[in-house]
C-alpha cells in the first residue's frame, strides 16, 4: 500500500498569497523554533509539475542517489526511465601523459614570452598534449521500458516531482481505472524504486524490459528478474573496460508474474513494486575489474527484503534529512499553481517569486540527487545523461564548470554532498605528481581544464583550450573553504598534503616573466578566452585568473600551515612565491585586465561567456568594495564591458558577480536571464545550451549571496537583496566561521537574523543599519570597529539574535 504523505494542493494554495513571514514576525523557519532543526516542512508546494507525459529528455523528471541516476518520462503506454550509474565511463584506466612534453617545454616558454603564439600553439598539439588527446566519455546504461496497456482514453493526467520528498509521481485515469506511479531513487537502499498501482483491483498489467545504445545482452535470470549486460565504450584508442549489470526485478500484490527473454511480465495484478538496481566493474580510477554482477544482485536483494512502505519511509527520511535543512521564503502568487515549463515561459513578465524559492531548491535537490559520500562527483550533467557520446564528454571541466557545481554545497548546507570532491582531489593529486614530474619536471600534482573518470591530468583538447596548468590550483582551493566553513581541523590536516601539492607544482613550475621579473605560469591561458585572433591567441604567462589563483592557493597553505601547527618553513616559501606573483591591473578602459598586457579592447571576443579575471571577485575574495574599492570599480567596468548575454552558467556566474558587487537588482535581472526557455529546460535543467547543470549549481550558490555573504571574516547581512524580493526569510544557510544563519527581512530591511555559533570565535556583522545583538535575553555586549560593522566574541554552540536597534 502507498504510505500516506502530505500531499500538495496546488489550486488550493493557489487561493493564498504569502508573504512567508509568520504572525509572531519571527522568520518562517524560526516561528517552529520546538521542531528539531531539519524537521520542518516548508508550507508552499516545492514540486515541478506537467499536465503531459514528458515529450523529450528535457522534460523528464530526474532522480538519483548519488550513484543511480533516473529520468522519468511519466507516459501512459511506454514508460521510460533513462538510467545512468555514475562509475559508467567509456575507456579504462590509463595515464594521458605525454613523455615529449618536458623536452619541448623550455622552447615552449620561449616562444610565448616572444609573442610567437601560433609557433607555441604548434608545439604545444605536438609535444605537450596528453595522449590520446581527448578525454574519456560518460555514458548512459540505457532504459528501463514498462510497456502499459493502451485501450481507452487517458483522463485526469499529472506528472509531478515533489523536492521535498524525492518522489516522482504520475497520475492518470484509464477506461475509468486510476492509475498511479511513484518512483524515488534511494541511497539508503541502493536502489531506484518504481511503486505502481490501480483503484481497481487485478488492473494492472505491464511489462519491463531493458533497452540501451550500448553493445547489451539481456537475459532473465529467475522468474521476477530481468538483466542487462553490457560494456562502456572504447574511446581514443582505450579500451572499454568498466562492465556492467543492471537487474529490474517485479514484486507484484496478486495476478502473475513471469520473466523470459529479458522481459518480466505481470498480469492481473493490484499493484507492484519494481526495484532497479545496477552495479559496475569500476572500482576506482587504476581499476576496473570489479564484480558488476555480484554487486547489482546484493543491492537487489537486500532491497527485496523490505517492504515498499520501509523503502518509501527510509529514503524520505534520508532525503529530507539534507533536504529540509534549508527553507527559503520569499513569497507566492497565483503563477506558483501552474505548471512548471509554463511558469519558465512567464517568468520574465513577473508576478512569480515562488519560482525563484523552487529554483534554488530545485539547486540543492539536484546536488542531494548527484553527489553524495561514496559516489563519483557530479559532472557536467550531474549524473543525467542519455548519450553515449554526450556533450564534452558529460566529464569534469574544471576551469569553471566543477568548480560551480560545488558552489552551493556549504551555503546551502550541503556539506556531505561535496565530499566526493575531496576523493577526486586524493585522486588528481595522485595521477596529476605523475603529470607534474613528467612533463614539467616538477614536485608537487598539476592538473588542466578537463578530467575524467581515469582522472586525467595532462593537458587535452588543444593548446587553445586545454593549456591551463591550474585546474588543481582552484578544485583544491576546496580544502581551504571546507576548513573556513566548518573549523573542521581533523579535516584539514587529513587533507594538507593535496593542498601542499598543488602549491609545491607551483613552486617549482612558475617562471619568471622577463619582462616584469613577476613569477608567471607559461604556459597558459585565460581560461577559453582568446587576446588576438589567429593561431595560438588565447596563449600567454601569467593571465590575471593565474596569479588571483595562485594568491589564494599560496596564501590558503600558508593558512592551513598556521592552523595546523606545521610546516614552517613551507609556509614562508609559499608567502615568498606569494609576493612575487603580478599584481591585478587596470586597463585605459578602467577595467580590471585579463592579461598581464592591457590587451582587453582588441580581443576578438569582447562578450565572452567566461569571465575569469573576476575569480578575484567571486569565488575570491580578493576584490571587495571595503578592502580594495579601486579594483571593485575596475572589475564592474569589466563586467559591463562583458554584457549580460552568455550561456547558462555564465549568466550563473554574472548572478554571482553582481551580488559579490552589492547589486541585488542587477544580480536578480541575471537570474530573469536564465529563467527564460531559451536557458531552462522544461524540467528546469539548466542550458548552455545543451543541457549543462552547472548553471543550475550557480544560481542556487548565486541566490545565497544575495542574503549572506562571509567574506573577510565577516558576515554580510543582506548584502545583495533584490528589491523584487522585499519581504522573505531563509533558514539554514551556513557562513564562513561555522556560523548557520536565519534571516528574515520586510519592505527590504533586515526584521531578524539568528546566528548559530557552531565553532565560536570572533563574530563581526556587516549591516545596512544599527544592529543590537541578544543571546537567550541577555544583551550581547558588541564593539564597533568600523561603520556598519557590529563585533562580538561568539561562543560555540550559543544563539544570537540580531535585531534593528
Ligand atoms: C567550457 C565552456 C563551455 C562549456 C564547456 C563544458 O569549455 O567554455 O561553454 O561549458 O566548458
């Protein structure tokens, strides 16, 4: 039987129009202060609907638990759902390190400080390109096929995807039979779970059978259980060699049930619960010769053994766990009952603010859905794809695109979803020591703008794009952050060596630019980003995202080094190294530059979607309107210079810049601009287009600063608020300092913000107005070392209320 959950009214809530700040005026989150934080349920419908059957993969509802990804279609005769397993990659272990590297490097060098680009693009293709040049793909399983029966006319059609709970459901009414399907992906469990059932008993008949584009073989292995065996591809020259078994089994209430050919079939009965599990051979990056069959049917049988009502009730809880740790409010309205792709195409006209609060759940449901401990990260596509052959790969672009997809996970307080990171870091440093020292003759791990599951390190897909030697510079900059958001020492010391690494590459591989007698990276690029048009013009030393980069790196080991007591000596050769990195410039347009040279004006490609000489303003903090007011201007007049226009994750990105530059209006006009069908698909994926879930990734991250920022140990109230937003409230973000945050606000002012202490330590609020600041109902005694900024001494594990004065 299906467990009775709340369910959601849509027409009825339509009636209402909140504001979301409960009577007492406390902020939504905070009037329930009896239920245990992560318990409460947010009192607006949180759920993507469809009045149709998804007529595309866009506009299929996606589950996962980290490993298992699912698209549902939701249709009424074939139903599909497109899988995805998360270690299932073409090609197999292997090292793309170019042993010609090391001996062309010095010419290398030469010829771009000589300003002969095409002649160092040239011998870059040759010599210093890993091989293959490419990278390997990730692919698709295939489908799970459930073929329903087909006479009559559908009735009463809704598909839906509740975020509060992870359940996909689909409705419909057939020759006066309803017909009902829920579906969930469950971590606790393992497995993807398909619950159907009919109001009429002995009504249900249908039969489920695999298909996929890969070379498969399908067989029934017992009278339930239907399997599908298969290999990923090879890919450049590398054998596939990661296997795999997906195994749907039927556990039907009454009628009959059998399986051959590769097809179970159920006839007859009241309803049935389908379990899909899938295992692969992958192992790790250096193996994959594990036990794909053995893995698959130990993940079915243990989930055959419970009930559908258990599973249901174990994965609810387990997603809402994560889930329900954060509630954003900032209004509803009429549009908020209609259905979802509907709701994209109006957004631009107004009148819908519900859409921002499930867009930046949507965010965090997506990262619970693609990454979790254990699991591979989320690529490209988190773990949703269809294809053999996706777009780039479905992989890790780390020049931008990983990076964002992480963005959310501590503000949004999703800190376990970013573990698998922190393996991959383990991982590139392994594979990226073996890179360092073979082509740069270098200490320390180096990593480029791709990786894949084989953890690819060496430099692919042409000088052009892939001569960027910095993508462990910025993914281990991750470290650095986990430790600022949680004080987690034990953390932090486990993960100092990966964190040295990366510097230490750095240390050995920078070079001093003849020019300047700066320390330079050479070479490199501004990530895609090209200064003259012809042959080799993205190449240079030093561009100004490098040396941003490299500051933080330096500067975060040195950090890690003070806090954990060691390493002395190391800390002052990164501090060195630190001071002899070129300074950020301004160019004759008043810009921030993006190369050392005031090259800006002539680049070919003025509105180029990436922008990464503002890594500085965001995700760094090097740029801030307090600290270093001159570069805040220079990077807007970038900015603007730069446009609005750019595919999905940069205007992602563009949110981001515009709240990191205090303009909440402008940052929301950026969210609208991605809110549009040309940049959100139906079922609210983010597009480049094609499908990229990194923007989806930005944007929730980009939606937190507009509320909170923690820049220079200090938290930002309101930094960024749109005015379209004037009343709201947000529970559950975290900050820098290990401080969880509530606020709530009216007519764009700050009503009441509660802190919690998690790590105490110095506190410092940055406020438009006067604050006073009260723990239990003691007044809190607070200094004021600047304008604007209330401080006081936080103590772990207390409250603090802060209120206008
Ligand atoms: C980089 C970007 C593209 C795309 C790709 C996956 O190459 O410049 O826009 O996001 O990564």
């Amino acid at each position: 039987m299906t467990p009775d959950v709340p369910r959601r009214h849509f027409m009825a809530l339509a009636a209402t129009t909140t504001t979301g700040l409960a009577a007492t005026g406390l902020p939504a989150g905070t009037a329930h202060a009896a239920e245990p934080a992560g318990r409460q349920k947010a009192d607006r419908p949180l759920a993507l609907w469809y009045r149709a059957p998804a007529a595309d993969w866009l506009s299929a509802l996606p589950l996962g638990n980290g490993r298992l990804g699912a698209m549902v279609f939701g249709a009424t005769e074939t139903e599909r759902l497109q899988l995805n397993a998360d270690t299932l990659w073409a090609g197999g272990p292997h090292s793309y390190d170019s042993h010609k590297g090391l001996a062309a490097l010095p010419r290398i060098r030469q010829l771009v400080f000589d300003g002969k680009w095409p002649e160092a693009e040239t011998l870059i293709n040759s010599d210093f390109l890993g091989v293959p040049g490419g990278q390997a793909q990730y692919q698709t399983v295939g489908s799970l096929l459930l073929s329903l029966p087909t006479a009559g006319t559908v009735t009463g059609y809704r598909r839906e995807l509740d975020l509060d709970s992870a359940v996909a459901t689909t409705t419909y009414t057939r020759d006066g039979v309803t017909f009902t399907r829920e579906a969930f992906a469950s971590a606790p469990d393992r497995v993807i779970v398909v619950r159907l059932s009919a109001s009429r008993q002995g009504a249900l008949s249908f039969g489920a059978t695999f298909e996929s584009p890969l070379h498969t073989s399908l067989s029934s292995p017992d009278p339930l259980t239907a399997a599908i065996d298969g290999k990923g591809d090879a890919t450049g020259g590398v054998d596939g060699a990661v296997g795999f078994r997906a195994l749907v089994r039927v556990l039907a209430e009454g009628g009959t049930t059998t399986s051959a050919g590769g097809t179970v079939s159920v006839r007859g009965a009241d309803a049935a619960t389908v379990l899909i599990a899938i295992g692969t051979t992958y192992v790790n990056w250096e193996n994959a010769s594990g036990d794909a069959a053995g893995r698959a049917a130990a993940d079915l049988n243990l989930a055959a053994n419970r009930p559908y009502g258990q599973l249901r009730g174990r994965h609810v809880d387990d997603h809402r766990a994560l889930f329900r740790r954060t509630a954003l409010d900032v209004g509803s309205s009429d549009a908020a009952a209609l259905p979802t792709d509907e709701r994209v195409f109006r957004f631009a006209s107004g009148g819908d603010p519900q859409l921002v609060e499930l867009h930046f759940q949507y965010g965090r449901y997506l990262l619970i859905a693609a990454s979790r401990p254990g699991t591979q990260s989320a690529t490209l596509q988190g773990i949703w794809n269809d294809l053999t052959s996706p777009p780039w790969g479905s992989k890790y672009t780390i020049n931008i695109n990983t990076e964002m997809n992480y963005w959310p996970a501590a503000p949004a307080n999703l800190l376990e979803c970013w573990e698998p990171v922190f393996v991959l870091l383990d991982e590139l440093a392994v594979a990226g020591r073996s890179t360092a020292r073979t082509q740069y003759g270098a200490d320390g791990w180096v990593t480029h703008h791709n990786t894949d599951a084989w953890r690819g390190t060496a430099p692919v897909d042409g000088a052009f794009w892939g001569m960027w030697p910095m993508g462990g510079a910025w993914m281990s900059m991750a470290i650095w952050e986990h430790y600022r958001y949680t004080r987690d020492t034990g953390k932090l010391r486990a993960r100092y060596p990966v964190l040295k690494g990366a510097a230490q590459f750095f240390l050995a591989a920078l070079v001093t630019d003849p020019a300047t007698g700066a320390l330079v990276t050479c070479p490199s690029v501004s990530p895609e980003n090209a200064h003259h048009s012809g042959g080799g013009g993205s190449l240079c030393a030093g561009p100004t995202m490098d040396t941003q980069l490299l500051r933080d790196l330096f500067g975060a080991v040195a950090s890690a080094a003070d806090t954990l007591h060691i390493d002395a000596a190391f800390r002052d050769q990164a501090l060195a190294a630190r001071g002899r990195l070129a300074p950020m410039k301004v160019g004759a347009q008043g810009q921030l530059q993006e190369w050392q040279q005031d090259w800006d004006a002539g680049a070919p490609e003025q509105q180029h979607r990436h922008v990464s000489h503002l890594y500085g303003l965001h995700p760094s903090n090097q740029i801030s309107r307090t600290r270093t007011p001159d570069l805040f201007t220079a990077a807007r007049t970038t900015l603007v210079r730069r446009g609005d226009a750019g595919t999905g994750w940069s205007l992602a990105w563009k949110v981001n810049f515009w709240a990191r530059l205090l303009e909440g209006d402008r940052s929301y006009k950026l969210l609208a601009d991605l809110l549009t069908p040309e940049r959100t698909a139906p079922n609210l994926f983010d597009l480049h287009p094609p499908f990229q879930i990194d923007g989806n990734f930005g944007a929730c991250a980009g939606v937190t600063e507009w509320l909170l920022q923690s820049q220079h140990d200090e938290l930002h109230l309101l930094p960024a608020l749109p005015s379209q937003l004037p009343d709201g409230s947000v529970r559950g973000l975290l900050a820098r300092g290990g401080f969880e945050v509530d606020l709530s606000w009216r007519g764009g002012a700050l009503n009441e913000a509660r802190l919690t202490a998690r790590a105490g330590g110095p506190a410092r609020l940055r406020t438009a107005k006067d604050v006073k600041v009260t723990s239990g109902d003691a007044p809190v005694p607070t200094t004021r070392p600047e304008p604007g900024v209330t401080a006081f001494t936080a103590n772990a594990g207390a409250v603090y209320l802060v209120r206008p004065a």
